[in-house]
C-alpha cells in the first residue's frame, strides 16, 4: 500500500532528522478509513520500528463503533 509505506516513511523522517517521535497518526487526512489499509499501516510501522505511534482511527460518526465492533482485526490495529 503506497499511502501506508508514505506514512511511515513520513514518520521515520521525522525521527531520523528532527528527533521526533510521532505519537499519533489520524487516518482521515490521507485516506479514508477502512480495515484492510489501516492493518497495512499498522502493520507497516511495527515492522519499521514504530510500534509506539498509535492510529487514530476516525471520528465524525458512530457508524465506526459498530464497524470496529463487528471487525476485530480493525479495532485491534487502532488505538484511538
């Protein structure tokens, strides 16, 4: 997924030449939020050392609640 390995490489920047750590990432400024690209970016960051930045998943609506309820996969990949 070219939007999650975008990301990351965003993230990895951020530390190798600023010294931040990204807390957080929202998902709803670079795609729209979904199970299958959210576990691809999950999976992206832990696999490049980022375990600690969380995802936020989305807001704007209940309907994520019961999408997460309903898709554990997905609410395991989002913290927030």
């Amino acid at each position: 997924e070219l939007t999650a390995r975008y990301l990351v490489e965003w993230v990895a920047g951020a530390k190798s030449e600023y010294g931040l750590d990204v807390d957080y990432l929202g998902i709803w400024n670079e795609k729209a939020s979904d199970s299958n690209f959210v576990q691809v970016l999950r999976k992206t960051l832990n696999q490049r050392g980022h375990q600690g930045t969380k995802l936020v998943v989305k807001d704007g609506g209940l309907d994520i609640c019961n999408t997460l309820l309903n898709d554990k996969k997905y609410a395991d990949a989002v913290d927030i």
